[in-house]
C-alpha cells in the first residue's frame, strides 16, 4: 500500500528522492558501472554458444524480471494513474487537471474480470472482457483492413502487369508482374482446402508451394542478416563502449605496425 | 569383434563442431572492425525514394517519425533513425516524435540528445516534439488521426502538449506531410491500415531485415513511398547524409559474415552429396 501510495504521489515528474536517485545512477560513476554489468551481462548470454550455463540462465531470468518490471510500471504510471485513478479520486493529481468521472469505472471492472481468470471457478468474467474488446475491434477494423490492405494489394498485383510491352525494362516488368500474380494466384490455390489437389489444381497448388518456399528462403536470408546485425551491435558495444577506443586502437596498430 | 571403421573426412567435416563455426563468425565480425576495409556500400532505389521525399520538401514540412521498436532491435533500427532524423534536423522541418512500444521511448530520447549536442539549435516544442509512448497500438494510431495533443497530453518530458507553439501547426495525422515509421515488428501495419491509408499521408518505412519481407508487398503496393531495410539500409542512408557512423562501420563485417556463411553453405552441400554418393559406392561395393 506504501508503493502504491507513493507511486500515485509522484506526478508532474519525479518526487525528490526518486530526483536524488535518478542524479546519482547517472553519474560517471555509475554509467561506467552500467557499462561493465552491461558487458558482463552480454558474456553471459554468448556464453550459451559453448554450451548452457547457470550465467546464461541468470542473465537470462534477470532480463525477464527486469522487463517484466519495467512495463508494469510504465503501465501504472502512462494509463492506471491518469486514466483510472485520478478520474475517480482527483484530488491524488497535484497538477488538478483531472475532474470526477465515474464512467472510468466500467473499463475499470472489465479489466479486473481478465484477472479473474487467476481465480478458479471465477475465470468465466474475463470472456466478457475479451467479447467486447474483440467485437468492437473487429467492428474498427473490418472496413479500414479491407480498404487499407486487402484492396490496395489486390489491385496492386493485377496493376503490375505492364500491358504493352514495347522496350527491354517493361518486358523485364511484365516478366516480373507474372511471377508475382502467377505466384500469388497459386498460393492462393494451395490454401484452398474445399478441392482436392489433384491434376491442374494439384499442379498448381505445387506451384503454390515452390512459391511459398522463396518466400520463406528470403525471408531465412533477411533473418540471418538480422542477427548478424545484432551481433555486430554488441561487438561493437564490446570493443568500443566496454574496452574502449583508445586499447582497441592500439591492438589495431599493433598488428599495422605503427 | 567388430572392428570400429574411422570416419572418412568427409563424415568429419560434417560432424564439425558448431563452435568452430560460431568462432570463425565472431573473428569474422570482430576483425573488420579492427581493420576496416571500406567496402563499397551502393544506395537502393527503395533507400533512394525515402531520402529524396524528404530532401524534397519544401522547408518547414511536417513530418512525423513513429519509433516502434525497442534495444533488441538498436543496432539496426537506431543507426537509421539517427540518419534520418539529422535529414530531418537539417532540412529545418517540423518533426513529431511517437512511439508505440513500451521499451522504445529512451532510445528516441538519446538520439534526441545526441543530435541537440550536434544542432544545438534544434529547440523542443518549436521544431520538434517528442510525443512518446502511449498504450493501445491500433487505437493510437487511429486516435492520432483526430490529434495529438489529445492523444498524448503530455509529452515525454511531462510538458502539456496542447499549447506547444508546434502543435499548433501540426497536431494530427493528416497534417504530416511524410511519415517515417521506424519498425521490429507489425506496428507498420497498424500505420497503413488504421493511419497513413486513411489520411492520405505518404509514408516510409524503416524496418529490420527480420520484417522487411513483410512490408516490401507495400512497397510494391505504393503504401509505402520507400523501405530502409536492416544495417544494409541504415549504411546506405548514412552515405546518402553523408555522416558515416555506426552502420557504415558495421557494413565490412556484415559483408564478411554473409561470406562466410555463403562459403559453408556451398561447403557443407558439397560434402553432403560426396557422402551420399561414397554410401551409395558401399552399398554397391556389398552387395
């Protein structure tokens, strides 16, 4: 009750011990800190690569905790309180921008029933809770998807298609066109469950698959540039945040000769 | 007693030890960055399209940047972000800043940082503001159609939005002359669908090369106007500002490591099908 009482205190920035704090973590001193258990932390996580590890574990259970906690904040803090709490008891904001509303109460017992879900025999509410959250979005978003996505890349895939072909580029156009509605068309075919794939459909729908299996080859490529990428980023970190320029510099010059 | 026939070379090249491999990555990585190579980094058409809309507005254009992502995904999208909000800076338009992943503001807030020590000039809540994070994904986005200021009260620093001499101007989604979404996962969509398609903004994507597949079919569509994908777009548009930084270091390695991989790739068939076929030659030799 004391957290919760201090959490909704704090507003309009931070209270003056959190502002001591948050002085103190920011310092040098305790920015070099952050580095060295940043990097330590790193180590632990490729340490996985020899093989598993009670460090990796660690590493890995902290990073969860640490998240886990850092969002239940940012949610307290970005939605309960201004949202939830300060509509119904305003006097809690210092900055008295808030009135009394008590409409707030609804979303309020509609959230607390997805709890509910926690207590045996009382998990029923929270269907009521998901009922009305999935039927209003869906309501939302039926006609944006199809205007905003299904329509537009329907028309894109026929619009491709370049009809005169009178130079080098829009052959190469109208080639790549048919691919992609050739091979639009037969995925489209081989998620097609209501005919059985045989004969020109079984053809087809093959074609789906040989289709489907580029697209997941460049999406494989795009994936392993991707975390290359990463480890790039903490190699990085490693060499230049942690060891620092200067001694990687130096190892460098070593082996230039200068 | 059966005697224990040796493996062939062949069946010890494919039983290696992945740790052999994870150390010839991490020398693959490391060593371009001791000893750069500069390897030439060529600008793509869909990299080319997002520089040039911005390059092209006339001064003082509104242009919102949407940061979807979070430090698991900082060594690609936050080179490009950098990249394109100096662009931004140095073309003197106008910039809104939001986010729609919790872990995502702090990162936006330290290239904000970075760049004010490089623009000092740079003044928040005139040329900028930085929104930050707000929960609701979809329900933001289609909130930021009717304004800013009401869907984001108070901005990262905890200032009230409303009379922001920048929000006066610029104060919902369909006053953006160019977005740029910067993504790790499917916010994007949410931006086309619930946002810029409904309001008519044309926008472009920064994406990781994890999810660039998925947004290239809007690339196509022109729902996008252009796509940086991954570290390879985030080097090539700090070559189009010419302001070479963290990606364009990162490239040579990039380079190495797909060579690399290439290599075993080739290797590792090769090797496959000579055991195939040396099974085969004793299968005959037996029988």
């Amino acid at each position: 009750m004391l957290n919760l009482a201090i959490l909704l205190q704090a507003d309009n920035g931070l209270l003056p011990w959190q502002e001591s704090m948050a002085s103190f973590f920011f310092s040098d001193g305790m920015v070099a800190i952050g580095t060295w258990v940043a990097a330590g932390l790193t180590l632990f996580m490729f340490s996985f690569v020899y093989k598993d590890n009670p460090l990796f574990r660690f590493g890995e259970h902290l990073y969860l905790g640490i998240s886990a906690g850092y969002l239940m904040s940012l949610y307290f803090f970005n939605n309960m309180k201004p949202k939830f709490f300060y509509p119904l008891m305003p006097f809690l904001d210092a900055a008295g921008d808030t009135t009394l509303n008590l409409w707030v109460i609804i979303p309020g017992i509609l959230g607390l029933f997805i709890i509910f879900r926690l207590i045996p025999g009382w998990g029923w509410l929270s269907r009521i809770t998901f009922a009305f959250y999935i039927g209003g979005f869906t309501g939302i978003s039926f006609p944006k998807v199809l205007n905003g996505l299904l329509l537009p890349q329907f028309y894109a895939t026929i619009d491709a298609i370049p009809w005169r072909v009178n130079s080098i580029d829009s052959a190469v156009l109208l080639l790549n066109s048919l691919v992609l509605f050739i091979g639009a068309l037969s995925v489209l075919v081989y998620f097609f469950f209501s005919l059985e794939h045989r004969g020109f459909v079984g053809g087809v729908s093959r074609v789906g698959i040989y289709t489907l299996m580029l697209a997941f080859g460049a999406s494989f490529g795009y994936t392993i540039m991707a975390r290359v990428s990463l480890l790039i980023g903490r190699m990085q970190f490693l060499m230049f945040d942690w060891i620092g320029d200067e001694i990687v510099g130096r190892i460098a010059s070593l082996f230039h000769g200068g | 007693m059966e005697k224990v026939q040796k493996p062939s070379f062949i069946e010890r090249f494919l039983q290696l030890d992945r740790r052999i491999i994870y150390t010839l990555v991490a020398l693959a990585v490391a060593i371009p960055l001791l000893f750069p190579m500069g390897l030439p980094i060529k600008v793509t058409p869909e990299v080319q399209s997002v520089y040039d809309m911005i390059e092209d507005l006339p001064e003082g254009s509104n242009i919102l940047i949407s940061a979807d992502f979070d430090p698991a995904s900082m060594p690609e999208l936050y080179p490009m972000m950098k990249s394109v909000m100096r662009h931004i800076v140095r073309k003197h338009h106008k910039l809104a800043i939001t986010v729609l992943w919790p872990n995502g503001p702090n990162l936006v807030a330290q290239c904000i940082e970075e760049l004010k020590l490089e623009y000092p000039e740079w003044t928040n809540t005139v040329d900028y503001v930085f929104l930050g994070y707000q929960v609701g994904g979809a329900i933001v986005i289609i909130s930021v159609g009717d304004s800013f200021s009401d869907t984001f009260p108070k901005d990262y620093y905890g200032a009230s939005t409303a009379e922001m001499p920048i929000i006066k101007e610029f104060n919902r989604l369909g006053q953006a002359d160019y977005m740029v979404m910067f993504e790790a996962g499917n916010s994007g969509d949410w931006w086309i669908v619930y946002g810029t398609e409904v309001h008519d903004v044309p926008v472009g994507g920064g994406v990781t090369a994890v999810v660039a597949p998925m947004y290239y079919p809007y690339l196509q569509a022109k729902q996008l106007n252009g796509i940086i994908g991954g570290l390879k777009g985030a080097a090539e548009y700090e070559k189009l500002t010419e302001v070479p930084a963290l990606a364009t270091a990162a490239m040579d390695s990039q380079s190495m490591v797909h060579a690399l991989i290439f290599v075993a790739i080739v290797l590792a068939n090769i090797f496959a099908l000579m055991f195939v076929g040396q099974k085969r030659r004793q299968a005959r030799e037996e029988m």
